[in-house]
C-alpha cells in the first residue's frame, strides 16, 4: 500500500518543479539556445524572471533561460515545457 506525501512538508512548493508536465517532448532539429534566441526576438516568449540557483551547484553550468547555473539551457526542463507548449 503507499503512502501519500504531503510535498509542502517536505519542503516543495510546487510539483512542477519535480516532474516534466509532458510524458514525450517532440524532438527537435535546432539546439534549445537557439529556439529561445528565436522565440525571444519576436516576443514568443516573455523573458523569465531570474531563479535563484541552488548551493552547491556546478558554477560552470549555466541556463541563459532561467538565468541561473547548475544545469545548461539544452538541460532545462522549463524551457522544454515552455517549448512544448509553443509546438
């Protein structure tokens, strides 16, 4: 039998920040970075307010659409979304 969780004990805000929102992410042919580049310049997407970045994070891996480090902008899991939803 499980045991449900409740995630605000645990210290999370919000589920979307554990779970992708979509099972598959349509492949794409063009790098993220350049997408976001693209979808920024013809106000597709407004530009994100910057997240902090957790500690003890590796500093040399930088998101340029979430404005923060720790992972790379093809990695980020909001810009996938933010993308899917576009498609």
């Amino acid at each position: 039998m499980s045991e449900s969780v409740d995630l605000t004990l645990a210290g999370v805000k919000s589920i979307e920040k554990i779970w992708p929102r979509f099972m598959r992410y349509t492949p794409l042919n063009v790098d993220r970075g350049k997408l976001l580049d693209e979808a920024l310049s013809v106000d597709l997407v407004p530009t994100p307010r910057k997240v902090l970045s957790p500690d003890n994070v590796d500093s040399t891996r930088k998101c340029r659409y979430l404005w923060n480090i720790g992972h790379m902008t093809e990695e980020c899991q909001a810009l996938k979304d933010k993308i899917k939803d576009l498609i």
